[in-house]
C-alpha cells in the first residue's frame, strides 16, 4: 500500500500500490505521475518553494506560503484522494496537524 502522511510542511510517501505487477502498476503510476508533475510545477515557479529527499520514501518539505504553490500542493491532495477513493486498498492519504517524522 501507498502511504500518504502531510502536514502543513512535510508531505511523507511510501510504499507500493502491488495494484499490478512492478513497472506495470497503474496506481503507483498515477500517484508518481501526479507528484512529480506538482513538483515540477512548483519548482519552475520558485525553486525555493519545496525541496525533496527520494530515497526509499520521498518527503517533500514545504518552505512557502505563496498561494499558488499552497493551490498546487492541494490540488495534488485532492488528486492523491480520488486516488485513494478509487484504490481503497492500494493507497492512503492522511492528512494530519501534527509534526511528521
């Protein structure tokens, strides 16, 4: 299962859909496609707007408030949730107040 954990700065995902078989699972496509099109958006906006780790998880840290990258990193939330409305038992996004480790 695709873990979502975010915050108002940090955004944790982890794991694998196991939707399909490894290169040819649509929801692990689906979710990398819609996070590294938002990154990249944000990215050619302000480079400063977020930096990232992909290691074996990726962890997007969010450094503005701007609210265009706020509306670019909600809109991946809410794409993250279809997602996960769609794909119940391959994906879950959890949004929380608290600090993130």
């Amino acid at each position: 299962m695709i873990k979502v954990l975010c915050n108002d700065k940090i955004i944790k995902v982890s794991g694998h859909a196991k939707f399909g078989d490894y290169g040819n699972d649509i929801v692990c496509a689906s979710v990398s496609s819609i996070i590294y099109t938002t990154i990249n958006g944000i990215l050619n906006i302000d480079k400063d707007a977020i930096n990232y780790e992909d290691n074996n998880e990726l962890i997007i840290h969010i450094n503005s408030d701007d609210e265009i990258i706020q509306k670019l990193i909600n809109n991946m939330l809410v794409l993250l949730k279809d997602l996960e409305r769609q794909y119940p038992k391959n994906i879950k996004v959890k949004e929380s107040k608290d600090v993130i480790y």
